[in-house]
C-alpha cells in the first residue's frame, strides 16, 4: 500500500514509489527531520535558559558601583598637584615689604598674577630695574624704575603666572623665597 507521503516524496526525488531506494530516502528524510528537531529543541533550551538567567539578573540587585582606592589615589594626587600649582597666586604678601627692592618684587608678582603672563625682573647694580613680559603680544619692557641696590652684582627675577618665583644671581648670599617671593640673606 502506497500512502500519500510516498507518492510525494517519489514525485519530488523522481524515484519510482514502493522501490527500495525509496526506503532508503525515507529513512534519511527521517533521520534528517530528527536531526533537525533535535537542533531545534537545543535552540529552544538555550534560549529557555537565557531567559531564564535574564530574569535572575533582573530581580537581582544592582553590583555596588562605588570609587576604587586606585581611583580615590589617582584624583588626590591631581587634586594636590593642582593646589600646589595654584596656592603662591592665592598668598598675599606677608606684611608691607621693608624695604623698596621687595616693593619692585611684590609688583613685578602681582603683574605677572593679573595678566596671567610670565614676567622677568632684572635689577642691575646700579639700581636700575625693568619688568618685561615673557611671551605674548605684551613682551616686551612693561615697567621700569630705579631703586637702592647694594648688591654688587645684577640679580635676574623669573616670575611665573601663578606667582612663584626663581631667582637668576651671581652672588650666594641672596635667595628667595619661591612661593613668596621675599628675600632672604641680604647684606647691605
């Protein structure tokens, strides 16, 4: 008896119906059609088991997202790096200066302060002085005057934008204070 399965697959393989090459293209349609009910009831398995770890994962509270301690070391150090660079424009002056070279330090300090630009203050050792802007349109000579010098040899001033200063003199016996800008160790 040939059934309708039978006919349909000897109409579409072109193999004569009840033949024994037909048995054999059954039995391959059929292991075939297992093979692929099985990838296919995997499939499902896998995607039952997905959704089932979505669920978990939803109804599970959320990790703790908190600072690392490299992440806290990694913003003090820039934090402190910033202040450090910042604090000498924020210090004012200790005091009136005593004398008129420290009056020409404090002003070539606020210059250099307010208009954000490195300035340099040269005093020869006849007392003349000059405040000249480093870079920028405004380089150049800003200010100059003359003042009571006893030092005997010229004294160079590099003052930066945040305030600090660095001193540029032949003789060891005057420094300054580079956060400051004050002098120390004068002889007169």
């Amino acid at each position: 008896m040939i059934n309708s399965a039978t006919t349909i697959s000897a109409d579409i393989f072109g193999t004569p119906a009840g033949s024994a090459d037909e048995a054999r293209l059954i039995r391959r349609q059929r292991a075939v059609g297992h093979f692929y009910l099985g990838v296919v009831r995997i499939c499902d398995s896998a995607i039952a088991i997905r959704r089932s770890l979505r669920r978990e994962e939803d109804t599970a509270e959320p990790p703790n997202r908190g600072l690392t301690l490299l992440e806290l070391l990694v913003v003090l150090v820039l934090l402190g790096l910033a202040i450090s660079l910042a604090a000498p424009s924020f210090l004012a002056p200790g005091g009136p200066p005593d004398d008129d070279v420290q009056r020409v330090i404090d002003v070539a300090r606020r210059t250099a302060v307010r208009r954000a630009q490195a300035v340099t203050l040269a005093i020869e050792s006849d007392g003349r002085w000059v405040i000249e802007g480093s870079s920028g349109l405004d380089s150049g000579r800003l200010l100059t005057g003359t003042v009571t010098w006893t030092q005997q040899s010229p004294v160079r001033l590099d003052i930066s934008p945040l305030g600090a200063c660095l001193l540029y003199a032949r003789t060891s016996s005057l420094t300054i204070d580079p956060v400051r800008c004050r002098l120390r160790g004068r002889s007169g």
